[in-house]
C-alpha cells in the first residue's frame, strides 16, 4: 500500500520527564500530538512494564491505531531513549505533511541529545 514510513531513535533524552515512565503522561502527549498533526486517532494501547527489581526504573510501550495507519512509542528511561514508529497510508490522499508533524512533535518533547531516522516511501 502507499504510504510514508518513519522510525526515529531518540537518544540521551532527560531524565525526569514524565513520558519516559507515566503512562497517562505519554498517552496524553501521544493523542495530543496525533490531533496537533491533523491525524485520527482510532484505538489506542498504552503498557508500563513491571520492575524485576524493586525499585527499577521500567519502560513504557504505546500504540495508537490511526485512520491512516500508526503511532508506536516505545520508552527506555534506564537508557534516556525512545523509539518512535509513524506509518501513515497515502492512498486516498497525501498524509506525509502529517507524518512528518507527529514525528517532529514527539522528537521536541522528548529533548533528545541525539537521533536517528529513517524513512521508507511504501508502495508504489
């Protein structure tokens, strides 16, 4: 299907922020972001893992389910990262513009030190 797909790999993000570990925290920076980005939130799935040690610092997995296709948030705060996953499908019309805004919105509000992306156009 034609879509644009883009990862990023957030690293050296400040610790402290709530994202990093507060599920409604990223569940509320998630949605906000998606709407900011004039995209359609459809479901969403926010998981915090649990510590294997007392008084380990864990991680937190999201996904919100877009009319044009993803957002998947993955957070690693013993590590100051994050990766973020934004496919979005462009075959009833163009929603890079979009894609592009969401990412661009979450790398901001994590603050990272460093990043990695990369994009894959899908489809033909």
């Amino acid at each position: 299907m034609q879509g644009l797909h883009l990862t990023a790999d957030l690293h050296g993000c400040p610790a402290g922020l709530a994202p990093l570990t507060d599920v409604t925290a990223l569940r509320m920076l998630c949605l906000a972001a998606v709407a900011e980005a004039g995209l359609l939130a459809v479901g969403e799935l926010f998981h915090r893992f649990q510590p294997a040690v007392e008084g380990q610092i864990v991680g937190i997995t999201g996904v919100v389910l877009l009319a044009e296709s993803h957002l998947a948030v993955h957070t690693w705060p013993e590590k100051a990262a994050v990766t973020l996953d934004v496919y979005v499908c462009n075959f009833g019309g163009d929603n890079s513009a979009k894609a592009q805004r969401l990412m661009a919105r979450l790398e901001a509000s994590f603050a990272p030190e460093r990043v990695t992306r990369q994009q894959l156009l899908r489809g033909e």
